[in-house]
C-alpha cells in the first residue's frame, strides 16, 4: 500500500496531538479547580466549565478509540498487498 507509511505518519501525529489536548484540559480542570478551593467559583459559570473540560476529555477518549480503528483497518489493508493482484485474492480471472 503506497500511502501506508504517510498514513501512520499523520496517525501518530494526531495521536500525540490528541494527548497534549487531554494533557491540557486536565491541566485546566486542575488549575480551576485549585482556583475554586481559595477564592470560590460561581456555581452555574463553574458547572459549565467543568461539563466543557470533562467533554473535551472525553472526546479525546474517542478520538484515541478511532485512531484505534484506523490503525486495525490500515494494517488489514496493508496485508492484501499480497493478494491484491493475484488470482488468491478473489475474483480476478
């Protein structure tokens, strides 16, 4: 597969990408959560954060789920190279 190698490049690239954004969220779900401890939060602004950043966290959950899926569905494709062109591979007569 020609593109095989380009394709796990940009996979590993949005894969680190993907935890630095879950390491950032995480970071600022700390920090305002540290905040909130010494100076207080007001309730319906703070919930609202806090629902955004756990959704960003679990978005990247997802994200890591389909960079999963993506990488069992490149391996499989990788391996018909053998078969591809072959009178193995199917209905090529």
């Amino acid at each position: 597969m020609q593109t095989a190698t380009e394709i796990d490049s940009n996979l590993k690239n949005l894969r680190y990408y993907n935890q630095k954004i879950s390491e950032l969220a995480k970071q600022q779900f700390d920090l305002d959560h540290k905040h909130s401890q010494e100076l207080g939060i007001n309730s319906v602004p703070g919930g609202i954060r806090f629902d955004c950043i756990g959704a960003i966290q679990s978005a990247c959950t997802w994200i890591e789920v389909y960079c999963d899926n993506i990488n069992a569905n490149l391996n499989s494709a990788i391996e018909q190279d053998k078969i591809l062109h072959t009178k193995e591979g199917g209905d090529r007569e």
